[in-house]
C-alpha cells in the first residue's frame, strides 16, 4: 500500500460504498494508519491508496500511540453543519502544498466503525475541518478544488509541477496509464459490491 499523489486518477474518483466489513477491510484500515503515522498526516482517505471505498480514518493528534483519539469512518454522511472558518489545509497526496480553505465550524457526521455499528459525532475545530477533507476525498473532491481562486493561483506552478512528474513517471513506465488505473478501480470498486 502506497500514498497516490496528485493527478493519480484515484483522487477525482468518486468511491464507492463498503458493503462488508470483514477482516480484509480491516487488515486495510490497519495498514492505512501506519501509512498515516508514517506520512505525518492526521487523515487519510482511502482514495489516497487507491481504493475506491467510502472509507477514511482520523487522528487529529496524529500521536501513533494514542488510540482514543483513533477513528475510522466508514460510509460516512455529513448531516448537519454551521459556522464558516477559513483555515490552512495540506494533503499527503499533494506533500508540502498548503492553502486556505474555507469549511463548517461545527458538523455532526454519521459512519459506521470497523465492528459495523453506525455512530454520529459532533465535531468542531481541527477534527470537523478533517472530517469535511477526508469526505471530500470520498467524492474525488481536492482541498485545492475548493480553495479561492486568488490563492489557487499561487499554487498554480506548485501543481503543474506535480503534474509534469506524474506524466514523466507515466511516460517512464514506473506509473501505469490513466486507462488502465481506471480500470482497476473500476475492478476493485466491483470486487467489494
Ligand atoms: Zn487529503
């Protein structure tokens, strides 16, 4: 398992829901938060790995160790959501790009956990903003896709930099083409349905 970055097709995809959560998912998310603690990160979706799940995990303290502060989200729902903050957002798909994005203060969010059973939280602050990120992963949606022009703008090199890369890596063999990683997420996206 390895983080995607930008413009892996993964990242536009929009996932599909987890129909069965059984030891292999688990044995996935298990390996999504080494990658995480790993990668510095304090979310990651599974769109990241190129998963086409309605699946994210959160660790908004991102201590390895600290296992209360440990979620996974399966096919998560944003219900409600009020208040506007802007905020400075990253993404291990897009290492070392930051910019602000502006999200709901406050949300309550349902999912269902790694035993099956459905749960809502009332979130604010750090773990809201993680939560509105990650689900926009679920739907193919970058932090980038949502930030204002003007400071899109100033990312702009950034991004055809990342891009050019993974067209080269494309070109050099080391990443398949955009058809065929299409094609297994469209495999993988069917073997869980
Ligand atoms: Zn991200």
């Amino acid at each position: 398992m390895e983080i995607v970055y930008h413009p892996h097709p993964a990242l536009g995809w929009k996932s599909t829901p987890v129909q069965r959560i059984d030891s292999g998912l688990r044995k996935t998310v298990e390996a999504m938060f080494e990658l995480m603690y790993e990668s510095k990160g304090i979310g990651l979706a599974a769109n990241q790995v190129a998963l086409p799940y309605r699946l994210f995990i959160m660790n908004a303290t991102g201590e390895p160790g600290d296992k209360d502060h440990e979620f996974v989200f399966i096919n998560p729902e944003i219900m409600k959501r009020s208040g506007q903050e802007e905020g400075e957002e990253g993404c291990l798909s897009l290492p070392e790009v930051y910019g602000p994005v502006t999200r709901s203060t406050h949300i309550t969010v349902s999912a269902f956990d790694l035993s099956g059973n459905e749960f809502v939280l009332e979130l604010e602050a750090l773990p809201a903003r993680v939560v509105q990120h990650e689900a926009d992963h679920l739907d193919g949606v970058m932090f980038t896709d949502r930030m204002a022009a003007e400071n899109k703008a100033e990312i702009e090199d950034v991004l055809e930099r990342f891009e050019a890369d993974f067209r080269r890596n494309q070109s050099g063999g080391t990443i398949a083409a955009d058809d065929e990683l299409k094609k297994k997420l469209r495999e993988l996206a069917e073997t869980q349905a």
